[in-house]
C-alpha cells in the first residue's frame, strides 16, 4: 500500500492579468471549483482571491498529474464562467502560466491562512508582486515576462 499526501499551493491569474472575477459572483466559481476538486477525488482546503487570480490549497489523488489537474481545472472553470456571460461579462480565460508549490503538513494551516488573508494582503501587495516573493522564498526560477 502506498502512502501519500500530496499538498499543492496553486495561483492562477486571469488573461492579461485582468480583474474580471466579479466579487459578487466569486463564491459560485469556488463552489464550482470545489465540486470539481470533489469529482477528482482530491481534497480542497481553501480556495480565496482577487478579480484577477485565484488562490486553491488543494491535495491531489495521486493518481492525477498536476499538470493534467490544472490543464483540466482551467478548462472547466473557463467554460462555466464563459457560459456565464451575466456574471462574468469580461472573463476571457486564464494564463497559461500558473504557480504551483508543494506544501508540507506542518505548513498547511499556515497557508491556508495566508489564502483566507488575500482580500488583506492585496491591499499592500499586487498578484505579479506576490507571485515574484512567492516564487522566490521558494526557490522557483522564474522569468518576468511570464509575470
């Protein structure tokens, strides 16, 4: 028998980095997301954000590739949100970019925190500022011109 956890703290940003999550409207895009975590038999912990990025603290099955998740993720919540013209009228899709980093156990609760905080922490900091630190105090490489 295997064992494993595998804990992903993923951001993904809009086209163009343009706010077109409707705050009015953005707990139906994460319930949407959560039932789609549901299907995938993953684990959803949080998911919070801005009208141009979404925060998901999420446990995958290990049966499902991260890349296939998000691939998968971003086109589904796409198609719902397109299909929801009268509540998401300037949403045009997602970056193809997006950043993931594992998470360890003793540092969930700690990101889900940070998650649950964004309304806060965006009024000091903006989506292509935060990513930068949070590729950094990771160790991601990344290049600029992505973010």
């Amino acid at each position: 028998m295997s064992f494993t956890y595998l804990l992903y703290h993923i951001v993904i940003r809009t086209k163009r980095s343009e706010p077109t999550i409707v705050p009015d409207h953005e707990r139906e895009l994460y319930m949407y997301i959560y039932q789609f975590v549901k299907a995938h038999d993953s684990a959803l912990y949080r998911v919070n954000g801005m009208p141009d990025h979404i925060h998901i603290l999420v446990s995958l099955h290990p049966s499902i590739a991260l890349s296939d998740f998000m691939r998968d993720l971003k086109t589904a919540t796409s198609k719902m949100m397109k299909s929801a013209k009268d509540k998401y009228p300037m949403f045009d899709g997602w970056e193809s970019e997006y950043y993931a980093s594992t998470v360890s156990r003793s540092e969930q609760e700690t990101v889900r925190q940070y998650i649950i905080n964004q309304k806060e922490h965006h009024k000091k900091v903006n989506c292509r500022e935060e990513l930068i630190q949070l590729c950094k105090e990771n160790g991601i490489p990344y290049d600029e011109k992505y973010i």
